[in-house]
C-alpha cells in the first residue's frame, strides 16, 4: 500500500499569506445599481408605490441567500457593507425583502415552461479561493 506523500513547509511567511488570502472577500457596486436603487417607477394603483427597485430586493436577495443569512442579518450586512464602502444608500427592512421575494419566487416559478429565468443584481462579489 502507497504511503501519502508529506511535504514541508520551507517558507512559512508565504504558507501564512497565503491561508489568510483564501479568507480575503471584495466587493464592489456598479454605479448603476446606486442609481437603479430606489425605484423611479410610480405604480398607477391606490397606495404608495415600492420605495426599492426590483433591483434592491434582487440584491439583498443574493446576499441573504449566497451568505444563508436571515432577513435581519442580510439587512444589518448589506447596511455594514454600504458604510464600509462609504455608500450612503438606504438597504430595504426585512419585511419588505420578506414580502417582495415571494413576488419574485411566485414570479420565476410561474414563468413558461422552457424558458429560462435569471435575475442578475449588479452586485458583485469575488472570494478568494487561493
């Protein structure tokens, strides 16, 4: 039977570097979902219309559901987030992320058979993998 192969560290100072690089995460905003965010759109209905576009709610969406957090952490994030990058964009309450999803989910799963849904936030995030 075929013992595993042991390698040594020889330069440490690298090894660290590069076990605390796969921790490493970025993000950035495109400067069109910072002028997308809050919706432009008036309903035509009785009532207030939405206050977040389509595009708030898709991206803390992702968020909630990349990071697996619940709607009061995805909301608490995403506001952490925004001061960090020195964003003053108000992040929607996660009641309205709770209520408007279920009209996305309601919406993607009723459309057409074959036809393919794919909801892209302009949010983007890149982890580090080595």
């Amino acid at each position: 039977m075929k013992t595993k192969a042991q390698y040594k560290v020889k330069n440490w100072n690298a090894y660290d570097a590069s076990l605390k690089q796969r921790g490493s995460i970025t993000f950035w905003v495109n400067e069109e979902v910072i002028e997308q965010w809050r919706n432009q759109q008036k309903t035509g209905r009785k009532g207030a219309s939405n206050y977040y576009s389509n595009v708030a709610i898709a991206t803390m969406g992702t968020i909630q559901s990349v990071f697996h957090l619940p709607g009061r952490q995805a909301e608490g994030f995403l506001e952490s987030l925004f001061m960090l990058m020195g964003i003053e964009l108000a992040v929607p309450d996660h009641s309205t992320l709770s209520r408007r999803l279920s009209f996305f989910i309601g919406r993607t799963a009723s459309s057409a058979k074959g036809q393919s849904c794919s909801c892209s936030s302009g949010f983007n995030w890149c982890q580090s993998l080595w």
